[in-house]
C-alpha cells in the first residue's frame, strides 16, 4: 500500500522566497536585469544579458532562456495575474524560444524583442495596480 505524506501548509511560509509582493517584485526586477542588461557592449551602448550569451549555445540555450521566462511566468502566475496576460507573457517567451532556435540569426531577436523586459513591464502594471505600496521610484 502506497503511503501518502501531507505537506504541512507552513513548511512554504518558511522557505526563503517570500510571496509577498514586494519580494516578487524584487526577484522578477533582479532576473530580468540578469537576462537582458547585466552588461554593455561598449562603442554601441547596448546592453546584453544573460540569454543572449546563452544564444550562442545551439538549441539547449534557447530552452535555458525560456525556463527562465517561464520562471518569471510562475512569479506572475502566484499574483494571481489574468489568464489573458500570462497568455500574452507565454506568447512573449514562445516568440523569443522560438527565434532563438534559428541558427545564426537566433541571437539577434535577443537584442530587439527581450522577452523578459515585456513580461517584466506587464507584471509592473499588474503590481502597480493592485498593490501600489511596492512601487519604486526610478531615478
């Protein structure tokens, strides 16, 4: 007979990620700087992150980066975010998965399109909205 093990409802509480929303929106804000602007490419100003070096890994760099946006989407998800928009934030990962499966040109949709930036600028508004108190000034 298979035993069966409940997970006490606290053991989560204790975990090191805090569901609160200002927690999430520092973890979501640190992970999308890491993915698209942890560094700049000097003479042409641009900032580069972490997917598009995992661009110029064949295939398995693709799937990296969009385990991370899926990440970000999990984040969303736990905010209780519309259905709508996780659509729109999945298409945005899909999007950039996809392009990046293209070999050759797979790291140039990493300089334009950054996912992540989209995602994090839908789960902003989201925040800003519904829960005002996290809101950093910029400056």
């Amino acid at each position: 007979m298979a035993r069966t093990t409940r997970i006490d409802p606290s053991f989560f509480d204790r975990l090191p990620l805090k569901r609160e929303p200002a927690a999430v929106r520092a973890r979501v804000e640190g992970l999308e700087k890491l993915m698209e602007r942890i560094v700049v490419i000097p003479g042409i100003n641009r900032p580069v992150g972490l997917d598009a070096l995992l661009g110029l890994l064949p295939v398995g760099g693709s799937f990296i980066g969009a385990a991370f946006g899926a990440y970000m989407m999990w984040e969303a998800r736990n905010l209780n975010m519309s259905r709508t928009t996780l659509a729109r934030m999945a298409g945005n990962v899909g999007v950039d998965w996809a392009l990046g499966l293209i070999p050759g040109i797979g790291i140039v949709p990493d300089f334009f399109f950054r996912s992540n930036t989209r995602n994090l600028r839908l789960i902003r508004r989201h925040l800003d909205k519904h829960h005002p108190g996290t809101a950093t000034l910029i400056g």
